[in-house]
C-alpha cells in the first residue's frame, strides 16, 4: 500500500514530528494554510472519519487532546484555533489516511471555501 501518512508514521519518508502520543504522531503540513497549521495522524492506516467504529474512541480522544496541547505550545491556545477533519472527496479530502488539521494564528473565515 502507498501510503504518504503511513511512510511519515513508519519513518520512511522522513519529516520532523512535533508530537508523539501512544497512538498518533503530528507534523506540520507541506502546505500550510495558516501560520500554525499541522496533522495529527493515528499510527494505524483507518482511511477516513467514515472508517471509524466504537473501537476508535480512545484514538479520538487522544487525538483532541494532542491539538489543545500542540495549539497551547504554538501560542495560539487563547486566541483560538480550527479543528478540521476533511472526509471525502466532495470535502477535500486527498489522503486517504485519517488526519485532523489544527489551523491557527490568523483570521480563519467562515464559512470555509
Ligand atoms: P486533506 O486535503 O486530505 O484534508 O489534507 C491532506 C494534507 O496533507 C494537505 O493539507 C497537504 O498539504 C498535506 N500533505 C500532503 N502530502 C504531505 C507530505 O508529504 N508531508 C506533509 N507534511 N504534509 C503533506
Ligand atoms: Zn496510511
């Protein structure tokens, strides 16, 4: 399988984490769209929001979790920040690897584009 967020997890594919949990690690984005803009990513390949089941609560949790803090570290944890989970195509989803994207230190518009 080919999988850019698997090769980044597994360390093929080098790229700097700035946060290490149980079951996820978080990294900037190759394309960030805000001052602060960075993936957290679970170690396990699940394709989507629309892939989880019950089993993946824990996951969920330590994935919010793991945003308040890194958003606290990036300065933006009182003037606030988005949570973003892209699922689908229609949604702009285009890697097939769940990943929720903390955006932060700008203006943010809504509704978003
Ligand atoms: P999506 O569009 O699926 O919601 O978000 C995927 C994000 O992954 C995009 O914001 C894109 O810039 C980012 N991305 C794609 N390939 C790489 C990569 O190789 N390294 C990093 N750090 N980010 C990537
Ligand atoms: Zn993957």
């Amino acid at each position: 399988m080919d999988c850019i967020f698997c090769g980044i997890v597994n360390g093929s594919l080098p790229t700097e984490l700035i946060y290490e949990g149980d079951q996820i690690v978080a990294f900037r984005d190759i394309t960030p769209q805000a001052p602060t803009h960075v993936l957290i990513v679970p170690r396990e390949h699940i394709e989507s929001v629309a892939a989880l089941g019950e089993a993946h609560t824990p996951l969920l949790g330590e994935m919010f979790l793991a945003a308040q803090e890194i958003a606290q570290q990036e300065g933006i944890g009182e003037t606030g920040y988005r949570l973003v989970f892209n699922c689908g195509r229609a949604a702009g989803q285009s890697v097939d690897h769940l990943h929720l994207h903390l955006l932060g230190g700008r203006k943010l518009g809504w509704p978003p584009g």
